[in-house]
C-alpha cells in the first residue's frame, strides 16, 4: 500500500530518516487516522494541512495565496504573517473546514 520497501518503514519507525512530503497521505490512510494534534494556530495548522495532503510549500502558497518563501518562513517560526496574508491563510483552512463539514454530510 505504501509502495516502499519494508527496510524503509524500519527506519521511519527507528527514526534514522523521516518520510517524504509525498508519503504522508499514505500513511495516514494506512495507519487509519491522523497523527497530528489539533492546534489553534492558523500557521501550525496550515503546516499539518501540508503534510497531511503531501503538498510541498510552492503548491500550498498557490493555493492559498501567499508567498512560498514567506510560507516556508512562517512555518519555521521565523517571522509572522502580515494581516493580508493571514487573512488569506485563515480564509483558506475555513474553506478547508467547510469543504470538509459537506463531505462528512
């Protein structure tokens, strides 16, 4: 289901090297569920999006918006959004949210 070899998942699981962005969300669906912990944080929120849709930062900015280098910044704790790009962060994980309340109707 995964697609990669079981030396591999041994060493996810040994910590010796992390998944890439694109295997996330196979594990998840492997695993059956999310691991990340919710959060209040629009940013740290945005980040968990990312890596649960094996999404790299260009394809995140494009879709919501924002600069890949100021997304990538925000992400490492290096500086905070502007108002117009937070805005556009928040107006994106809320249509995220309302796309995911139809889906569960």
């Amino acid at each position: 289901m995964l697609e990669v070899s079981e030396q591999t998942v041994t060493n996810w699981e040994l910590s010796y090297n992390e998944p890439e962005i694109s295997y996330i969300p196979r594990i998840i669906e492997f695993i059956g569920y999310c691991p990340y912990l919710p959060t209040h944080s629009p940013i740290a929120r945005l980040e968990m999006i990312r890596q649960a849709l094996g999404l790299s930062y260009r394809e995140l900015a494009k879709k919501v918006g924002v600069d890949e280098s100021s997304l990538i910044r925000y992400s490492r704790g290096k500086g905070k959004p502007a108002r117009k790009p937070l805005a556009k962060i928040v107006a994106f994980l809320k249509l995220l949210q309302a796309q995911n309340e139809t889906w569960r109707q």
